[in-house]
C-alpha cells in the first residue's frame, strides 16, 4: 500500500450540522508523510487522535484554541479511499454536512483524482487482540489479513439491533457505505432546537426517524449502521496508519472509537503529533 495525496486542490462549502453555521473547505494536495492536516487560520492541527477536543456529539479536533467539528464524515472518505497526505483548510466551525453522508467528498475525490506517492502507507499489524470498553458498548481491533468492520447496533425503536459486516476497501467504501447518512430521533432533534443546538439538521442532511419510521425514504435497510461504520473509518483516521486488523464493535460511538484509537497508536510507537 502507497501513499497518495490529491491530484487537485478540493472545495466544499455548506452549513455545518450542529452550529448551523456557513463553513468552507478548501483541500490542497500534500507531500508524502505529510498526513492529513487542518489549517483552521494560523493553526495547524495535525488529523491524529491526540487532538481530539470534543466526541460528545461529532469528533471535534483542535489545538491551541483553535477547533473544528464533525471531521469524522470528510476523514472517513479520505481514509477509505487512500488519501493519506492533504491539507484541509476550513473557515467556519465546522466541516460541512452536505447530504449528511460522506457521498459527495468521495465523488469529488474521484472526480479531481489522487496522486499516487513512492512511500509506503504505514500499516499497522497487531500480534494480539485490543480492546476497550464503557458499561455495555466494546471495541475489539483482532489481528487480521486486510481491515474490516464488524458493527453491532442497538436502537431505540423503530431503528432497533441492526449488524453490518464488511471489508473496507475503496470499492466497497464506495458503494456500501459512503451513502449512509447522518441520523436522529425526532424528538432528539425538537430537543437540541430547543437548547439552540443541532441548528443545521434538516430532513436535507440527516435522515430523521419519527416513532412510526424515518421520515424520508431509507437508502438501505440498515442505513443506521452503515454510518456508524462510517464515523468509525472515520475516527478511525486519526490512526495515522492502516489498520490491517478485524474492528469488532458493539453499540460504540465517537468516544469509544477515540479510546480504541488511542490504544493502537501507542502499538505503533510514534511521537504525538
């Protein structure tokens, strides 16, 4: 596996799904081991786990006072489909929702296209299990032959247990998971309004569940893991290596995937970024 940057710089810009907010992204193509980078005005904040802020409600990344939210959606794209160098520029609080899914930056990646690099991409291999865990949610990483995620969900109705299985490679990214989008409860959403939260949800970029079903048309049966999947590529970026390893996860989300990746990036004995 080699590294890759952009061919071509990337623009995104749209309301950010909690602060409600205008944002602005501008990718730009990286030099090899350059990893991904946040520009967020002067600061630079290198995409590794040791500059997680916030997982309360999306993975906020920031140094130095300087922060930006919901990079898990843009990371998962980038981290799939083999962008391992770029530098990400963003004006606003937060990284665009867009549809809600990560669907459109991985269009915009294939349609601007990647650079290969003459560097290795760093691999991590383990030699035993890794795992983590908070009351009833936990994270296995298993040694394994290629990365794969097994994802099991336990909804509230009308969502319910949902399982996901698969190999996380780009073709398979492509079509079984990038389209999967963001999702809440009705109610959960009339709450965050009512606390001048969650301002930028809509039926446009997250897809809403009422007590008797979603409230748009599902694009998979089991939408809801999908993205769960998809966040946990994303957390999972902050790696800064591939995981060659079998991710078993039950009930996780931004904070359990941020701890599972802690543990694994002390096995790959690198400085903090």
């Amino acid at each position: 596996m080699m590294q890759a940057t952009l061919s071509n710089a990337l623009h995104f810009e749209g309301v950010g799904l909690h602060t409600g907010e205008h944002g602005v992204v501008d990718v730009h193509p990286a030099e090899p081991d350059a990893g991904i980078t946040f520009v967020l005005g002067t600061q630079r904040v290198p995409a590794t786990v040791e500059n997680v802020r916030d997982t309360s409600r999306a993975t906020v990344l920031g140094r130095d006072g300087a922060t930006v939210s919901t990079t898990e959606h843009l990371l998962s794209a980038f981290f799939a489909m083999g962008v391992t160098n770029a530098e990400v520029h963003v004006n606003g609080p937060e990284i665009p929702a867009l549809d809600g899914s990560s669907a459109d930056f991985v269009t915009a990646i294939l349609a601007r296209g990647m650079q290969m690099q003459p560097v290795p991409r760093r691999v991590l291999e383990l030699a035993e299990p890794v795992s983590v865990a908070a009351g009833d949610r936990i994270m296995i990483a298993l040694p394994a032959e290629s990365f794969r995620v097994r994802f099991v969900a336990d909804f509230a109705p009308p969502i319910g247990t949902q399982y996901f299985f698969g190999r996380i490679e780009p073709d398979e990214y492509r079509e079984d998971i990038a389209g999967a989008r963001t999702f809440a409860y009705l109610h959960e959403i009339e709450a965050l309004w009512a606390r001048g939260l969650g301002r930028g949800g809509s039926l446009d970029n997250a897809l809403i569940f009422a007590p008797d079903g979603p409230m748009q048309q599902l694009r998979w049966p089991d939408e809801a893991v999908r993205h769960k999947v998809l966040d946990l590529i994303g957390d999972l970026a902050l790696l800064g290596a591939w995981p060659q390893c079998e991710i078993v996860a039950i009930k996780s989300g931004h904070e359990l995937h941020a701890s599972l990746t802690r543990a694994l990036r002390a096995r790959l004995r690198v400085p903090s970024a």
